[in-house]
C-alpha cells in the first residue's frame, strides 16, 4: 500500500490497478497532523479498501464526511 498527496500514484493506480493499492489524500499543502487525522477518521474506509481485493484506489479528503 502507498499513502501519498501526489496524483502521480493515483494515474498508475487507474491505468494498471494493485498492486500496489493507492491511497491518495487530497489535503493541499497540509501538516501531517491533517493526515493523521483524515486517516483516523476513515479508519473503516480504509480497512474496507484494503480488504477489497479489487479495489486499487481509495481517495480521501480531508473535507470528506465520515
């Protein structure tokens, strides 16, 4: 798994899938405390995501609901 801010990671997900699986945070030029706390809050989105064997992109915000 990659945690990343680069939309870099995100295209290669789309275009050859997992491995690896991406987890993409679009959280601007945030502190890392912001994404501690994105991931924290997500914690079953991500564990789900990472269950999926299918899945190969999981985008987190750091506005998204949870």
């Amino acid at each position: 798994m990659i945690l990343s801010k680069d939309g870099d990671f995100a295209d290669m997900a789309l275009i050859y899938g997992a491995p690896p699986k991406i987890i993409r945070l679009r959280i601007g030029n945030s502190p890392w405390q912001t994404a501690a706390e994105v991931i924290s809050k997500n914690a079953m989105v991500v564990q789900s995501f990472l269950d999926d064997p299918e899945s190969s992109l999981l985008v987190l915000n750091d506005f998204q609901p949870t």
